[in-house]
C-alpha cells in the first residue's frame, strides 16, 4: 500500500513529521497543486495561508482575513 499523502501548504518553518512541506519560501505556490491528481491527498493542512490568496493572483480574496481586531 503506498504511503499517505499529506500536504502541508503555507508550512514557512513548521516541519511536520510526515508531510509534504509547500511554501513559496521554496520556490513553491502553495496555490498551485496541479503536480498532484485529484484526491490524492489523504490530509491537506493549510494554517495561515486564506489571508495570502490575494498575493497568489489566484482571485480569491478575503477582506476580513487581514483585519486585526
């Protein structure tokens, strides 16, 4: 059985054991999953990384992500 994929996107300095760390830090847009197929990931985490969408150029936005309270 192969291993399971899991996917760390935004993961900046956090390393989690068994992920795969995406982060444009490493020249990777975490926005952009086209190298994997379609529910191949068992996990994806994704802390921290809606309030960077609109940097991405991906179209989302998310005004209440950067309001600070």
């Amino acid at each position: 059985m192969p291993e399971s994929l899991r996917l760390n996107l935004g993961a900046g300095d956090g390393v989690l054991p068994g992920y795969v760390s995406i982060d444009i830090r490493d020249g990777r847009n975490a926005f952009d999953l086209s190298e994997y197929a379609d529910e191949s990931a068992e996990t994806i985490r994704a802390a921290h990384l809606l309030e960077h969408a609109h940097y991405a150029g991906t179209g989302v936005t998310c005004p209440k992500c950067s309001e600070r309270t």
